[in-house]
C-alpha cells in the first residue's frame, strides 16, 4: 500500500482549506459593508456601496467555482465560455462577465492575503 508524503497532505490541506475560505468570502452574505469599504480603501476606490453590490451579484453571473479553482491554480483565467455563447458570442453579455469575473477575483485575492 503506498502512502502519500507528509508534505504532499499538507499542500492538499492548505488547498482545501484555502478553496473554503475563498468559497465562503465569495458568498454574497459574507460580502459586508465593512470589508468592502476596507478593500476599497486599499486599492484606491471610492464608492463602496456601488463595489459591495457588484460583488454581492457576481455569484449570480458567474461561476465561483471555477473562479476559486483558477484563483487556488494560480492562474489568471476569464469566465468559462459555456452554451450558446460559442455558438452565437454575445459581447455585451461576455463583458459584463468579464467585469463581474474581475471583479470577484481581484476581492478574493484581496481576502486570501
């Protein structure tokens, strides 16, 4: 029977616990004035409330699990395509997921400091 190293439990740990942490930052009831207005201070913007309600309706465009699984990769991914946008690409609707995408992650790179 072959066991897993030490070290390699470990980094899968961390990961779990790094994808619940974000998942749960993600959640639109967690999003609370208090920490959007801190996160607003520190990268230079000025209206919270409009940022805290971009965020709280990004889980609705968007899917944060794949955000979570691109942000844990370390990789800098936009929004899956997905049904009919291959078919008949929508730009507006594309870019509006693409903001909602940005958006979202750049907070939640913001909460896994």
């Amino acid at each position: 029977m072959q066991t897993t190293s030490p070290a390699l439990a470990g980094d899968v740990d961390r990961a779990l616990d790094l994808r619940r942490h974000l998942r749960a930052a993600a959640d639109p009831r967690s999003i609370t004035d208090d920490a959007v207005r801190i996160y607003c201070a520190s990268i230079g913007k000025d209206d919270h409330r409009m940022e805290a309600a971009l965020l709280r309706q990004a889980p609705t465009v968007i899917d944060v699990d794949a955000l979570v699984d691109s942000l844990i990769a370390g990789v800098a991914a936009e929004p899956p395509r997905g049904g009919l946008d291959r078919i008949l690409p929508n730009r507006r609707w594309a870019r509006v997921k693409r903001l909602y995408w940005a958006r979202l992650r750049d907070y939640l790179s913001w909460r896994a400091r």
